[in-house]
C-alpha cells in the first residue's frame, strides 16, 4: 500500500494486509498522535488496510482561542 506522511513529507510503500496499529508501529508513530485517513476519510484504529489501499498519515494538530 501507499502510505503518504506528512512533516517531513515523503510516500512510502508498506505490505499489506496490516492493521492501522501494527503500521504505526512499524513508522514508529503513536497512535494518538497521528490521523490516518484513507479516501478522504478517517479511518479507526482496528481497520485492516490492504496492499491497494493509499493512506495519508496526518499529525493531529490541535489548538485554541485565547
């Protein structure tokens, strides 16, 4: 599968099937940390992705007024 990361911004080819937990495992990324989304929408964390899936991991951004 294609998995696209952000910050540094860079595409990398990953087997598949695997669950969302054991590919951020294997990119070393926390779970919490980090939105996985596959067409454009946010997938949970006990999905299985396949060898044709694309998914962008995205660093969850939060913020506030002050």
């Amino acid at each position: 599968m294609k998995v696209q990361l952000r910050n540094p911004t860079r595409t990398l080819e990953v087997a598949g099937p695997v669950s969302i937990v054991k590919l951020l495992q294997q990119l070393e990324l926390n779970r919490e940390s980090v939105l996985v989304i596959r067409g454009g929408t946010l997938v949970p964390g006990d999905a299985i992705l396949d060898d044709a899936d694309e998914v962008e991991v995205r660093p969850v951004i939060s913020g506030g007024s002050t």
